[in-house]
C-alpha cells in the first residue's frame, strides 16, 4: 500500500512553492485537467504492479520528496 496521500502531498507542495496547478501544469506542457486526475487517482502515480510485488513481499511504499539543489548549489 501507498502510505502518502498524493494529493495532499502535492496541494502542500503547491502552496510551499506559491504555485497553482495551473502552473505546474504550464511548466510540464499539459492541462490541469490532467495534472488534478494524475493526483486524484489511486494507483496513477505508483505503478499498481509495482505496489502488489513490494506488497507480496511485505512492504508498504512511502514516497520521500527531496528539495533539487541549483545548479548553483552544485
């Protein structure tokens, strides 16, 4: 099972960078419309496969996000 909730994960995310969905979407060259169903459902974002096999093998999946550096931090 996917422990973290995406789409809170995402409006948090959203709301640290001062940034809509509308953005993002702009920035990633797609719709909104996407963007929100991406978020919104279940087992788009983790392959369902992938979820079932760590499953089988006792795990559950939590999705760590990690600040990118700039390229001036490199």
């Amino acid at each position: 099972m996917v422990k973290n909730n995406i789409e809170l994960d995402v409006k948090t995310k959203c709301i640290e960078q001062g940034k809509t969905q509308v953005q993002i979407a702009e920035e990633i060259d797609t719709t909104k419309a996407y963007v929100n169903r991406v978020i919104k459902k279940k087992d788009g974002v983790v392959n369902k496969t992938f979820v079932q096999m760590m499953e089988a093998l006792g795990y559950d999946i939590e999705l760590t996000y990690v600040k990118q550096k700039n390229q001036e931090d490199v």
